[in-house]
C-alpha cells in the first residue's frame, strides 16, 4: 500500500465541530474560574462600588 499524505491530516467536520467545541468549552472553564477568584479577592471593592449607586 503506498503513502497518501493527503488524507493523513483529513477531519471531518463532526470531528473539528466537536474539537472547537472542547476548547471553547475549556476557555469557558477557565475564564469564569479566573472571576470566581478574582472576583474574591476584590470582593470588598466591588461591594463598595455597588453600595455607592445603591445606597
């Protein structure tokens, strides 16, 4: 059997769809993580800044 290089690298679009998927999905992860603890750390502030508008 000889090589074909072009189908070496061949996705289908159900595999790509599902690999955009996991890494949107990771970022999502990620970056609502990065607020949780962010948030945390800055909770007094962010507390402060909403007492001032509603007070």
């Amino acid at each position: 059997m000889t090589y074909q290089s072009r189908r070496r690298n061949y996705k289908s679009r159900r595999e790509k769809l599902k690999r955009s998927g996991q890494v949107v999905r990771l970022t999502t992860i990620f970056v609502v993580l990065f607020l949780l603890i962010f948030g945390w750390f800055k909770r007094v502030q962010i507390y402060d800044w909403l007492e001032t508008y509603f007070y």
